[in-house]
C-alpha cells in the first residue's frame, strides 16, 4: 500500500466517524488530527528503502493510535452503522479497541435464526527500516460492515445441519460515506414454496423510504394446460419510492432491470442487487409505487429449467398514475445453453403526464449453437399530446434520419455475428426496419472474413427510405471486396450507388478498382426527368391554427392550485366558468407552436413565409418543451449546436397577480374539511369533535412562525439560479431563449448569451 492509498481510507473513516458523532458533538479538531497523523505515516512510506530509523516510524505509529483513541466511543458505530444502536447486536459488539485492531465480528442466534456479521481491518506493512529492522503490520481502522448473514438453524436440534435458506443484510452508502440505509434478501423454503424477499431502507431523508420485492416460487411448479405451467407469483410495493425511466431503459438493456427484479441472473455480491433497486427506484417524497409479478413457462423441466420462460411485472406508481410492464422472455435448451439461449427483456411504459405510450426491447445474452451472438434493440412511441406522433423501430433508422420530437435512445441494429475468440471465419448479419408517422424505412448489411495467413473481407449493406409527404425516396447499396497478405494490401473493389427522387430522379454511382499495380476510380451522376418534386400544401396561417387551439376548453387551466401530498374530493363541476381558488392562477396554454418566435412550419406543414404571434397582456409567460427543429429550417451545423428540446412560450397567465376577489364571480365552496389531528407524543389520533379540542390559534402561529425567516440571519440566497437571457448583438435587443434571440437575428446579426457579451472572454494569443 502506498501513502495515496492510506491517506483515502483514513479520510473516509473521518467522513464516517463524522456521520456517527452527529451534529451535537465537535469533532472536527480530532478528527482533522487523525488526518494530519495519517498523512506523517505515509510520508515515511514514500522515503527510499532502508533510509527511515526505527524510532521515528514507531514515534509516527504512537502519535496515529493516539489520534485514533480519542475518537473511538464513535468507531463502532461508524463500523455498523444504525445496527450498533439496536439490542442485540449492542450487546454482542464488543469494545472499540479490539474493533480497531481485528475487525467487527459478531455471532449470534434469535430464536432458529443464526445472523453472522463482520467487517475486514486495513492492515499497513511498514517499509523497510534502517539496518534492515523488520516491523509488525499496523492496523489503520476496519472497513464499514459490508454484509449480514442469516441461517436458519435445524428444527431437530443439536448439531444437525441448518435449514436451506438464508439471507444477507448490507449496507447502503452515499460517495461520502455517510449512511443512505440498509439492503437485504432473504430465501426460506416453505415447501411445496419457496419465499424470497428484497428490500431497502433508506432513513438518510426527512422522510424513510421503503422498497421490497416479493416472490414465492412453487416446487413443483403448477400445471395449467397445453404444456404451460405457473411457476411464481409476488409483486413489488414502494414508499416513497419512485420509477426512474431512463434508468430502467438503461437496465433493460443490461439485462440489469429483470436480474433484480425477476433473479433471471441475480448478482453473486448482495451490495450490487440492493445498489440496483436502490438506483432504478429512487427516493421521491410522496410517490408509491405497488403491483404484481408472476413466472410463467412451457415444456418445464423442473429444476433443469424450461424451454420457454416468460417473467412479467406491473408496477403502478401513485398518485401520478404511471404504469410500467416489465418482462423478460427466454427460450433456451434446459442443460444445453450452449445450442440455444435467448433473452428479450422488455419495458412497457404508459405516462398520463406526458401524455406518452413507450416500449423498449433488448436482446441480453443471447447466443445460438454457442458461436453466434444475437443481438439488437426495438421501441416505439406514441404520444397522443398536443404534438402527437407514433415512431416504431426494430433496429434503427435510416443512417441520418432523426425521429424527433420523439425522444429515443441510440438504438443498436438487430443482428448475429460469431462470436468465437480466434475464429478463421468471421460473419456479420444485421439489419432495421422503421416506421414513423411519415416514413417508412429498412436497411441491412451482411459482412464475411477469412482471416488465416490470407486475409479477405467483404461487405454488402442496402438502406432504404420512403417519405409519405411529400411524398420522397431515397436508396443507398455499397459492396466491396478486399484482400491482404501479410499486411500488405493485394487489392479491393469498392462499388457504391444511390437512387432519389421524384423531381427529378437521380442516380449516383461510383466504382474504386484497386490492385497492387494500379487504381481504377469512376464516379458518376445521372438525371432521369426534370418535374418538380413533390411538395406539402401549405399551412393554415398560424393565427387561426392558434385561434382554434386556445378556443378549445382544455387550453384553459388552473394552476398553483394545490398541495401535491393532499388529495382533495372532486369539486361540482360549474357550468361556463373556469374554478380557480384563490391561492391559483388562470392559464391560457397551448401546444401546437412556440409563441414570440417566427415560424416556418406548424404540424410538419409549410407556412405561407416566416409567421410569429404572441398573446398579449401583463401577464407572465407559461413555459413548455417544444423541439425547435419541428417548427424551424436549421442548417446541419444549427441542428448540431441547437437543444433538441428547448422550454419556449406556450401561452400566458391571465390572471393578475394579486386579484380583487370580488372583481370575480364566485362559487360556494361546498366540501367539508374532515380534520385529524395526531398527537406525537403519545400517538393518539382525535378526529371530527374530539379534535377541536386543539388550540387552532397556537397551531396558527406556529405554522406562521415555522414559515417566516429566522430573527437573526441574513434572507439573501448565498446561490441563485435564473432563466439565461440572450442579446442580440448590434441592436441590444433581449430574449429569453436562445431559439428566439437566433431566430430574430438570422440574416442582420448574431445572438449570444448575455452574460457572455457582458464579459467576453479575452482571446489574444490564442488563435
């Protein structure tokens, strides 16, 4: 071990002792000490070998140890973490010397479970001493408890063996080292079922969050018909708990999603399968999460497996109303994976708030006749929103082509290629097939080789694209052949065409011949026809596709109306008014273009020359996501260098900002207020009648007193973050939106951020 090294694992025992003191006690002196000591010890590791005197390494040692006492009535639990403070283990733990010096290791039974938990100690070689003094190996400090093991013991007694079954409890970390929580599993066999559990706990919020997936596997598995049987049920239930998509489409991929979920190939190290769920459902105040699970299989094997597996969960998360389906398929040879093996892992989401129906699939580990690996991904998209689109894809598009508005992955060609390590032979096949709300696209490649003491490759890959309206296709083949000897390039043919049209169609091909005598090039473009090409009818004018849209009762809405964590009763609808409460404000919204920005289409349609309006008023601007490249003619070069999605004017507060109530006409507010007041000093809860007997007027001020600024402090934000303005150059003329300052200066000027034209960055010698 180095002095980098020790240095790391002394500051991360610092971190941890920290989190165990707490905030009531300062340590930051005795701490910073055991720093300061550590690094003396490892500034003697880097002096050359036989150079440092014995007296001086023993003199350093002393002075660490000594550090290190002074802080050890909070070693033990910067070792354990929340279990040193339950009974138990508090009576089995020992005392923190001996924890500092050899480790945690605890044993002990509750009731027929035996739990076995320990934790490793860094140990530090001393170097090489003056006249060639051997030292004893220093022990730094332990390792924080990694995992907790159970058994349960044999119901006959004495020595017999224990039960099968078990579980495991680990512990779950921040970067800093700080405690998020704990982690575990458990499997206990309740013949003719098995029970398998997983959970975590994190108590590191204002509010502890709570994940368990649940499972109970059937032995034997349940016979239905035709061949089919069931072979699990269970489920999922989260507290403040939360689906993180991007997340879960990452694990699709992976594989990791459905090894966590399903135990298709669960992780051998506990700490990766708690750190897993921890990460695809995260902490969110407020959010649940509940659903169901089950395993169904055909021709089953017992045991040995089946010939098809088919995992499927549905999650629900409230009160949003998302819902996802996740699954895994496989069809493998039970005791010959080898011959057959495939994995389709798959994620359905249905998001209400996004308006949004998406499905991602992946091949996972997938392999045939154990030479070929098969791989490749699927999604689709189908928004129903104020910009609705569908977008389905089966191993991409076409090379180029981008897909928005719609937001998708990179998403990789569905194919096979060998994959034997050293193999003479090498072959590739793959292809795509896409479809889009205007286009229609496939594609494919095949690749071959023989690599032996002569080396040949060859290649042929066709990609087609056929655009609806207006109406547009495009065709690419390229093929080429090549062959080396020793490195040494013997010759190649590389032929490539391209077709495209109407309007008028147009070939292009060119041909390269190369030998290790000479090279032949040729290159070509043909014109068949001059008609012009198909074109779009042009849009209505923007202001009356505006006008319709903000005329429809939904571009009305309340907002700032509630709190997210109550649900209130439905309200009567009233007939020919809008309900806003007080505390609310009135929005006009729509989504079928920015507003504020000149425009060059609207829904895919040409508009009859650039077109731009806003709504007038003093009223604030509502903000949406708008994709710019929907509405816009961008270069490639803007394409690349622009947001994909960009937070744009969709409409206007109508409202004033502090309304007289009685300029309004008024609705009778009719709910009744059903109030619950709990008692946290003994738990009892008083409802209706019993529950006036709180004082309201002190609760009032309390609340009041717990919203206001504190007496002494200063109410200036030591960090602010605000919406980046851009400035025209030349004219000085603001926007709020990149898309709106280029937009507006195309042609005269350009646009910069204005804190950037504020303070310019000097680059004199630079360039």
């Amino acid at each position: 071990m180095n002095g980098a090294d020790l240095v790391a694992f002394v500051d991360d025992l610092r971190d941890r002792l920290a989190a165990a003191a707490g905030e009531s006690v300062d340590l930051t002196a005795d701490l910073n000490a055991l720093v300061t000591d550590a690094e003396q010890v490892a500034g003697l590791l880097s002096k050359p070998t036989g150079t440092v005197p014995e007296a001086k390494w023993r003199a350093a040692v002393t002075k660490f140890e000594q550090s290190r006492s002074r802080v050890l009535e909070f070693l033990t639990r910067a070792t354990a973490g929340a279990l040193a403070d339950t009974p138990v283990f508090k009576d089995v733990l020992g005392n923190a010397e001996e924890i500092a010096r050899t480790g945690l290791r605890v044993s002990f039974d509750l009731g027929p479970v035996h739990v076995a938990a320990s934790s490793g100690v860094l140990y530090l070689d001393p170097p090489k001493l003056e006249g060639d003094v051997v030292m004893p190996p220093v022990p730094i400090g332990p390792f924080p408890l990694g995992a907790v093991n159970a058994t349960i013991a044999s119901p006959f007694g004495g020595n017999g063996p224990s039960m099968p079954g078990g579980g495991v409890l680990v512990r779950l970390a921040h970067p800093d080292g700080s405690e998020k929580g704990w982690g575990g599993r458990i499997e206990v066999p309740l013949p003719p079922v098995q029970v398998s559990a997983a959970a975590i706990l994190a108590v590191d919020g204002t509010v502890p969050s709570f994940l368990a997936v649940l499972g109970i596997e059937f032995v034997p598995p349940i016979q239905l018909s035709f061949g089919f049987s069931l072979d699990r049920v269970g489920g999922i239930i989260g507290v403040n708990r939360t689906m993180w998509v991007d997340e879960l489409r990452a694990a699709i991929r992976t594989g990791a999603a459905a090894d966590a979920l399903f135990q298709v190939r669960p992780p051998s190290d506990p700490a990766v399968f708690a750190t897993t769920l921890d990460r695809l459902f995260p902490r969110s105040n407020g959010s649940h999460l509940v659903g169901p699970s089950l395993k169904l299989s055909w021709l089953s094997f017992g045991q040995q497996g089946s010939l098809v597996a088919l995992d499927v969960a549905v999650i629900v998360e409230v009160p949003v109303g998302r819902v996802a389906i996740l699954g895994s398929a496989r069809i493998a040879i039970p005791n010959l994976p080898a011959v057959l093996n495939l994995r389709l892992d798959l994620l359905g989401l249905f998001d209400p708030v996004e308006q949004l129906v998406s499905i991602d699939a992946s091949l996972v580990d997938s392999h045939i006749l154990g030479i070929f690996e098969v791989y490749g991904d699927a999604a689709l998209r189908l928004s129903w929103g104020s910009q609705p689109y569908v977008v389905i894809s089966v191993g991409g598009f076409f090379p180029g082509f981008d897909p928005k508005p719609a937001k998708l992955p990179p998403i990789r060609r569905v194919g096979m290629s060998q994959s034997v390590p050293g193999g003479v032979i090498a072959l590739r096949v793959e292809g795509y097939f896409a479809v889009t709300g205007n286009s229609l696209q496939m594609g494919g490649r095949i690749e071959a080789g023989i690599d032996f003491v002569i080396k040949a490759h060859g290649f042929i890959e066709v990609d087609a694209l056929i655009q609806f309206r207006p109406f547009r296709f495009q065709a690419r083949i390229a093929a080429g052949f090549s062959v080396s000897v020793e490195g040494f390039q013997f010759g190649s043919v590389h032929l490539s065409g391209q077709v495209s049209g109407p309007g008028p169609i147009v070939i292009q091909g060119s041909l390269s011949i190369s030998v290790f005598l000479f090279e032949i090039s040729w290159d070509q473009t043909f014109t068949l026809g001059s008609g012009p090409a198909d074109a779009l009818p042009p849009s209505r004018p923007l202001l009356d596709i505006l006008a319709e849209e903000l005329g429809k009762k939904e571009a009305l809405r309340a907002a700032s109306t509630s709190d997210p964590h109550v649900v209130l009763a439905p309200r009567p609808p009233a007939t020919g008014f809008a309900l806003v409460p007080p505390t609310g404000t009135l929005q006009a919204v729509q989504r079928a273009a920015p507003l504020g920005i000149p425009l060059d289409r609207v829904h895919g349609l040409p508009l009859d020359g650039k077109q731009g309006a806003r709504i007038a008023g003093s009223g604030n601007d509502v903000l949406d996501g708008f994709a710019p490249a929907s509405f816009l003619n961008l270069t490639d070069a803007e394409s690349l260098n622009r947001k994909p999605f960009e937070d744009l004017p969709a409409g206007k507060v109508l409202t004033p900002a502090d309304p007289l109530l009685t300029d309004f006409p008024s609705v009778a507010e009719i709910r009744k207020i059903h109030q619950i007041v709990i008692d946290t000093r003994t738990g009892a809860t008083l409802e209706g009648k019993k529950a006036a007997i709180v004082d309201l007027a002190r609760l009032a001020t309390m609340v009041v007193a717990a919203r206001a600024e504190p007496a002494l402090s200063d109410p200036t934000p030591v960090l602010s973050a605000v919406r980046e303005q851009w400035v025209e150059v030349g004219t000085g003329t603001m926007h709020q939106s990149a898309t709106a300052a280029h937009e507006f200066a195309r042609g005269s000027t350009v646009a910069v951020a204005a804190a950037d034209l504020a303070e310019p960055v000097d680059l004199t010698g630079v360039m």
